[in-house]
C-alpha cells in the first residue's frame, strides 16, 4: 500500500478525499494557497455579519450523510441541518410572485393561482424527475471514460436519462406557460448553465429541490467544510495552509510537489484545485477546447435592520430569461434585465447577523473572462442600480438606505482567490459533451498516481456531487468495491 498521500487543495471536495482516504489508513497532507478550509465555500466576517460567499442552499443531503457514515461518524455531531420553508420565492417582472413549499400541496395551490390546471403539470413533471433521479443517483458514485459509451449496457440509460433532451425542453413538456418553464428550470443556473444547454438529466436538481427538500446548516453554510476538517483531523490529517503548490511532476516513482522553496515526495497526489487551472498551471499541459460556465457577481450587504416580503432564498427572473442567458453565455454583455438571486439566511438563521439586523446576499450571473477580458467594472454602478431598484421596490423602501456593511466579489476575484480558470464560477460548463463520460475523470491517464477530485472532475459541480466524487477517488485508490 502506498500511504503517504498529498490534496492540493481544502475545498469541500479536498476535505472530503482527505477524510476518507486518512480514515483507510493512509497518511495525508493537505496543501492549501488559502489561510483557511473550504474554497469557494468561504465565510466573510465583519461587525458582526456572517456572509457566506458562496453556496447558499444544501441539496441532497443523503449525499453529506454518506461522507460521515463512511467515515464511522453521524453527521448529527457536527452538523445541524435545517429544512426551510418557504423553499424559495420567485418574482416575476411586474407584481407576480410564486412561492414554493416545503409542502408540495401548498406549492400546487399557489400554481393553481396562477394558472388552472398547472398543478397536473408539475405532478407529472415531478414524477419524471423522479424517475430520472433514481436512473442517475448510482452513477454519481462512478468514474467513466468516454470508450465506456462504446458499451451496449449504457445506451438504453442514455435514453431513459434524456441526455439528449434540454431542461428547458423538459418542463415545456409539463408546463403550458415560459413563466413556470423558468421556475422549475431556473436550477441550472447554479451550475452556471443556461438550461436551454442543460441536459435534462440535470433536472435532479429539480427533484431534489421539491422531493428532498433544502436544507440550511444552522450556523453558517461554512459548517460544512468546517465539519469535513475537523473530522479529517480527527483522523490524523495534516494540514499546510498558505501553501501554494507551484508544480506537480513525477520523479522515479513518486509524485513531486512544488511549494514555495521547498519540494515534498509523495506516493499518490489528489489535486482538488480547479482541473483547468491545474492542468495548465500545475502540469503544464496543453487545454482542449473546453466550454467554461459563467461566472457571477456577488454583493454582500449587512443591513441595519429586518425587512418584510423576503424569503430565504428569492429569485427576480428577468422578463425575457432567453435575451438574458445569450447575454450571459454567447455575446458576453452586460446584461440589460439581469435575473439575479437574493439569499436571506437571517430568515431562518438569526446567528448570522447582530440582533434585528439582515444579511442580504446578491448574486448576479454573468460572463466569464474567457474571451471578456473587461471584467464588470465599465458596466458594474449601472448593473448595480438595476438591481438595487427592483429590491427597493419589493421593499418598499429604498435598499442603499438600510446599508450598514457591504462587500462586494467580481469574476477576477475567483480566479485570484481560488485560482478558477478564466473567473468561471463553477469550473468546466455542465453541457452534454462535459458531463458523464465526456467529464474530465477522476483520475490522470498519463501519470500514474495522480487523481483529481471537485467541480470540473466527475461526477460534476456542487457540493453533494463533489462530495460523491471524493468517493470516487477514495474507492480508485483504496481499491475498496462500491
Ligand atoms: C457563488 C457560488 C454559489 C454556489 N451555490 C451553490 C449552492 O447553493 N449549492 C451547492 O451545492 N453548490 C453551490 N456552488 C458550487 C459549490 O460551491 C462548488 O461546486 C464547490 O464548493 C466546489 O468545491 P471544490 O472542492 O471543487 O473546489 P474549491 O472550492 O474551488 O476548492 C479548491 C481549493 O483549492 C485551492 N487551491 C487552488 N490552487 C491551489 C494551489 N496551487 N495550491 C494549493 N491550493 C490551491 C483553492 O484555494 C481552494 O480552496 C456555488 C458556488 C459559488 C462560487
């Protein structure tokens, strides 16, 4: 057994590996650039606002379970999941509004309210995105090549998994108005692919949404990377925080890391940094021609005191989704009716924020930096006024005026912080020919011993599906059946 193993990289995809494999006994070090765990996962303090900067609504949380009963823990111990209810609320250009539940029934009234019969419509829908769950679940715990395509057994799933079809096209099976096509596709955001490109079988996120629920980890979202540390410390896990690796290359048998004026020798590396970057920067290699998903721009605001009218989770969707997505992803422009997303976690965690004051966090999807080198910073006051009026609509007052702290987070800060390929928030795009068995894997095809775990890896982005593909890479390694 080779034990002695290195992660670049403490994000939750890190975290996870670095549990997993210290618990079968190897030993691990972990590298990361960062002065703290948990990547894009982060947390901002200041006068006494928490802001988490990234993740914001926990799917799927037999996929966190499944970290910690492999690793002989209950996650009751060091996580406190909530389920929220209301689960979100939509606002539509003009005065409407969708609200959905925790109880579906609720949810299939306020369809109604809006157009008879809708709620027949999302049964049905609900029921395919069900049975496309169940055919996708296993597979989210398997590293593919792309010749395994070539396998007879797989073609029939790729029928039964529509990869063929859009989201989009999906609920336009299930749904007569564009209105309710968008809230039950608008998920596909989150992995920073229109949903006109998404293949429909990413409509899990739907299903999880609506069947599974979402969850808030009371404390701050930054429990979980948190909870992954201390449970791979408990293990023996070493960690080395700003430490950036420069290189990674092979050298008789074992796998060299390049760190600020110093080397180390290991028997097996797991980079967790983002796979665009590392295969360039890292390892020096040559970049097919990859499609990246969007970035996003992030306005963190502590306010002085609660608001009315706002759910924990809020989208404002932009009167025309299509104009606004081809902005975003073809002609990589300001968008002029940006669709954007409000969290307020203080609405069901009051630990974030100083007594009687709001946490609004601002999420505004836009171009990456592949081919758009301007940054947001020729457009970002206007962008800013469109968003802030349509807020200040909804409040009633005007949202500048409630301001007591305020960060702000651009495309260029992901790749500085985070060393994100071209600031593309959520790594490599989720379309058809980058999921599945066209997703980079887990695993290096010319240097042996080395692996790759997180967003741009198999089985994709998010952190349930990270947290599945650290899996992956710890039974590759191990060797230990599924
Ligand atoms: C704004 C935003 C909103 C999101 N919303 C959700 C959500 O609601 N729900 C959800 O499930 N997911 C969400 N996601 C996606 C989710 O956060 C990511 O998929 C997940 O956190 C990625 O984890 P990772 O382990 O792949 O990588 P990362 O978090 O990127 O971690 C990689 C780590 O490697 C480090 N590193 C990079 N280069 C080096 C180097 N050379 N040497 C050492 N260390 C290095 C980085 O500093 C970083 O800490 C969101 C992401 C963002 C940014």
């Amino acid at each position: 057994m080779n034990k002695k193993i290195a992660i670049v990289g403490a994000g939750v995809g890190g975290l996870a590996t670095a549990a997993r494999l210290a618990k079968q006994g190897y030993s691990v070090e972990v590298f990361e650039k960062l002065g703290e765990c948990g990547g894009r996962n982060h947390l901002l303090e200041d006068r006494g606002f928490k802001f988490d900067m990234g993740p914001s609504f926990v799917l799927m949380p037999d996929f966190f379970e499944e970290v910690f009963s492999y690793c002989g823990q209950d996650i009751k111990e060091y996580l406190n999941l909530r389920a929220i209810d209301p689960s979100y609320t939509i606002f539509y250009p003009g005065a409407d509004a969708l609200t959905v539940y925790k109880d579906s029934a609720r949810t299939k009234d306020e369809l109604e309210k809006i157009e008879a019969g809708s709620s027949k419509g999302f049964d049905g829908f609900i029921k395919e995105t069900t049975r496309i769950y169940d055919a996708v679940r296993p597979l989210l715990y398997d590293c593919f090549t792309p010749r395994a395509i070539l396998n007879p057994a797989y073609w029939g799933l790729l029928g039964k998994i529509r990869a063929l079809e859009s989201y989009w096209g999906l609920a336009k099976k299930f749904f007569k108005t564009e209105k309710f096509c968008y809230a039950f596709t608008f998920e596909a955001m989150f992995m920073g692919v229109s949903p006109f490109n998404a293949p429909a079988f990413y409509s899990i996120i739907s299903y999880a949404d609506h069947v599974q629920k979402i969850f808030h980890p009371m404390g701050s979202m930054y429990q979980i990377p948190m909870a992954l540390e201390k449970m791979a410390k408990k293990f023996g896990v070493r960690f080395h925080y700003n430490a950036q690796v420069k290189k990674i290359r092979p050298k008789s048998g074992a796998l060299i890391l390049e760190l600020d004026g110093r080397e180390a020798a290991f028997d097996k590396v797991v980079v967790n940094a983002d796979y665009a970057y590392a295969q360039s920067e890292l390892l020096g290699k040559h970049l097919p021609a990859y499609k990246y998903s969007c970035s996003v721009y992030l306005i963190y605001l502590g306010l002085k005191q609660k608001v009315n009218g706002f759910a924990h989770h809020n989208l404002f969707f932009s009167k025309n989704l299509k104009r606004n997505l081809s902005q975003i992803f073809d002609e990589k422009a300001m968008p002029d009716d940006p669709s954007f997303y409000v969290h307020v976690p203080t609405v069901t965690d009051a630990s974030l924020a100083p007594p009687g004051k709001e946490i609004f966090y601002i999420l505004v999807p836009v171009a990456n930096l592949q081919s758009n080198k301007e940054d947001i910073s020729g457009y970002e006051e206007k962008l800013r006024g469109i968003i802030f009026d349509k807020i200040s609509e909804k409040l009633g007052s005007r949202l500048e005026d409630l301001i007591e702290v305020e960060h702000r987070f651009y495309p260029k800060d992901f790749i500085d912080c985070y060393n994100i390929k071209y600031g593309a928030t959520f790594g490599l795009a989720h379309n058809l020919m980058q999921s599945a068995f066209f997703r980079p894997a887990n695993f290096d095809r010319t240097i042996k011993n080395l692996y790759f775990v997180g967003a741009s890896t198999q089985p994709g982005g998010g952190l349930p599906v990270v947290i599945a593909g650290s899996r992956i890479v710890a039974d590759l390694i191990t060797g230990r059946p599924k």
